[in-house]
C-alpha cells in the first residue's frame, strides 16, 4: 500500500470510507501519527502540546517509559484469553482499596458500557425501573445515556429529550431529568416519584460543573431515604480528582461507581465497582436466574489493558503525584486569567485545576443551560487560536497531564495571550 505524507489525504480516503469522515470522537479534520510525553505530532508534522489526552486517560503523558516497559513484557505472554488472569484480579484489589464505596468489581471495556450497566444494576436490585440522571451529564451511549445529554430543545424538567435517533419511547418514559445543582428540585422530584425510582446516576463533577456545597451530600441523604442505588459516573474524576477519585476529594460515598480511562492506562478497560450487596446481583448462584444480571465481554478485564493500568496507578500512588498535577492546573489557570482579564470580556474559568475549561460568560454557570447559554462566538475564537498557536484541547475540557513541562507552561502561557489578543480584537 502507497503511503501517504499528506494530512489532506489521509482526510479524503477518511471521508470515503469512514460516516463524517471520522470515529465519531473528535475533530476530523486532523490526524495524530504520534504522542510522546505531553506532545502530540500531526500528519503533517505540525508539533502540539496536549491537553486533550485521549480525552482524558493520559494523565501520565504519552507512552511513559515504565508503562511500555510492562506492557512490553506482558505482551509476549499473549493479548487476551476469555477467562480471569491474575493481573485483572490484583488491579481490582488496587482500586478496590483506593475508592471509597468499591467492595466488589466487574470489569467492561469503555466508561459507557460500565454506566449502562450500572443503571441496569439499580434496576436489577430494586426492581424499580425508573432512572434520575441530570441535564448535560454524560454517562456514554447506551439509550438512558442519551436522554438530555446535550438538548438543543430545552424542555421541562422532568421530560427527557432523547439526542439520538433510534430511541424508544418506552426509555424516555422510565427517565427522569433534572437540573444539576438545584437542592430544590431534586427533594420534589425524588418525592414525587417515591418508590418508583431505581438508581440517580451523576458525575460529581459534571462535565467542568463542580457541585455546589452540599450537593453532593444531599443526594446521598435523599437517596439513602427513598431506597434508591446512588450511582457515581467517576470515569472521568476516578484517579483524577484524587487518588480515591471524586469520593475521596468531596466526602461524600455512592453506592456504586463506574470507572474508566485511567485504570486502563491508555487501552480500553474500565470497571463497574460497589457495594457487595449490590455487586451481588452479578452472581446468578447468589441471587438465582430471576435476579441475575448477565454480563460478559470478550475483552473485558484483558491482561494488557490490566497490567498497564497496574502500573499507572503504582505511579500515581507516589508522593507528590497529584500536589504536581494541581500546582500544573493552577498555572494555567493563572496565565488564562493574565490573559482574559485585560480584555474586559465577561468569562469564568469553571472547574476543577485537574479538569477545566473557560465558560465566556460574567457569573460562575451551576447547571447545563446556564453554560450553554455562554457566548459561543468567543469559545469558537478560544479554541480555534489555540489550535493554531499549538495547543491541542477539545472545545469545553483542558485536561492538564503530569508531564507538562516548564517549557510546555511557557508556551501555553504565549498562546494564551494570543488568544486574549484576539478576543480583545472582537470587543
């Protein structure tokens, strides 16, 4: 096969083969041929550093040398087998003594397979059917995922939106929305529908949203109340936020939580773990064929995605680890608002310092509508001059990483004064 130098070829023989010309992931209109360290190369040979990190599971950078070095010894040994390895059971011993609800683990292969299969779980011990998720949450693809993740039709709470077609009515109909961050609205909604309402699943850091005080803590108390499954989506926060994910980082302990993206090290892996009680419900010789939950995948619980993951979070455990990742976050954060600042445009830079992104509007957004209702016109300028002054992010997210260099930091800091020129130049 010819091989081709050029990004724009490699674009069309994407858009001949591939629907949009892409994976349905990011933008594709680029290509990445390789990552190394906090950098990542284009098909053309254009040099980015990268806060998107594969959308997260990168934290350690691209391609850490211990990483591949216990990949690389692993991989000899064979890719998968259908049946347990011993690196799968002793990853789940590591995160199960690091998350704070984890008494028992199921593996899957991607964060939206572990969140669908988490609400199946709800449903499965109460035998209860309905679901609370909040607007704007992001808990994959599965049809419940894709109720109000992104509505441009904004209705009234509870009624669901489905974003996708090929949605039954009947999965709208055991859905319920609500806003996020509203302690009002959550008491009425648990209470009107006392008794018919099998889990609430919520990133407790939603999207960039951080809950308010007390948010968090009153869903676990309504929950508790009503006899519903808490359920935290903790593929994004889980190892980020802190070592014991966003739990340990706000105090507050769901009944089950999914995890992803950093416990498999940058292959796919990610994990379904909770309370055993309920973790039971996977085992038919336990709760019987009425009660079981069947689930299985080929290469879930694989030992390479294991042993990649074992060693990142042997990394992650050292001293210092996440004091750097914060002090890193906190340095962009500071060189954004050096930049923002002067040009008297309203903006707020929402989130946490592991996690973040700038929402251009003049008060601090507590819920979906209230970021999207931020100027779009400047978030297109915002991401469009960084792309172009060499910074790779994703539009809404900045995922700072370990790796990031004091020279990475200075060019960063360039870029974002770019930027504020730019946005300047709009008024």
């Amino acid at each position: 096969m010819q091989k081709l130098t050029s990004q724009s070829e490699w674009i069309a023989r994407a858009q001949a083969i591939l629907p949009a010309g892409g994976f349905g992931n990011f933008d594709p209109s680029i290509f990445i041929r390789e990552g190394r360290g906090s950098r990542v190369w284009d098909e053309d040979g254009n040099e980015y550093i990268d806060y998107l990190i594969g959308s997260g599971p990168m934290m350690l950078g691209h391609s850490h040398p211990e990483v591949m070095e216990a990949v690389c010894n692993i991989i000899p040994k064979g890719q998968t087998f259908f049946a347990n390895n011993t690196l799968g059971v002793e990853l789940a011993e590591v995160i199960c003594e690091a998350v704070p609800c984890a008494e028992q683990l199921r593996y899957v292969c991607s964060g939206g397979e572990a969140d669908m299969y988490a609400m199946r779980l709800a449903r499965a011990f109460t035998g209860r059917d309905k679901i609370v998720k909040f607007e704007g949450g992001y808990h994959g693809m599965s049809a419940e995922a894709q109720m109000s993740l992104a509505p441009e039709q904004l209705a009234n709470f509870p009624l669901p939106i489905p974003d996708s077609a090929g949605i039954p009515q009947g999965v709208a109909d055991n859905m319920l929305i609500a806003p996020f961050n509203d302690v009002d609205y959550i008491r009425s909604i648990l209470a009107e529908y006392e008794g018919q309402v099998a889990g609430l699943i919520v990133e407790p850091l939603q999207r960039i949203i951080p809950p308010i005080p007390g948010f968090l803590k009153l869903l676990r108390e309504e929950c508790t109340r009503y006899g519903i499954v808490l359920i935290f989506d903790e593929v994004v926060t889980g190892f980020r936020l802190a070592y014991g994910g966003a739990q340990e980082l706000y105090g507050v302990t769901p009944d089950v939580c999914t995890l992803g993206k950093l416990i498999g090290g940058g292959f796919p892996l990610a994990a379904i773990t909770g309370r055993q009680d309920i973790m039971t419900y996977f085992d038919k010789s336990k709760v019987g064929a009425e009660g079981w939950l069947m689930q299985l995948g080929t290469l879930s619980g694989n030992p390479i995605a294991a042993c990649a993951g074992l060693k990142s979070l042997e990394i992650l455990r050292r001293a210092g680890a996440y004091e750097t990742l914060r002090e890193k976050g906190n340095a962009v954060m500071k060189m954004i608002h050096d930049a923002l600042g002067p040009t008297g445009i309203g903006y707020q830079i929402v989130g946490d310092p592991t996690l973040f992104e700038v929402v251009f509007c003049d008060h601090q957004p507590l819920n979906y509508r209230e970021v999207r209702a931020g100027n779009g016109n400047h978030s297109k300028i915002w991401d469009q001059c960084l792309r172009s002054e060499g910074i790779f992010k994703a539009p809404g997210k900045i995922y700072p990483s370990l790796t990031l260099s004091n020279a990475d930091l200075e060019q960063t800091k360039h870029a974002m004064g770019k930027v504020g020129a730019a946005l300047s130049e709009t008024g």
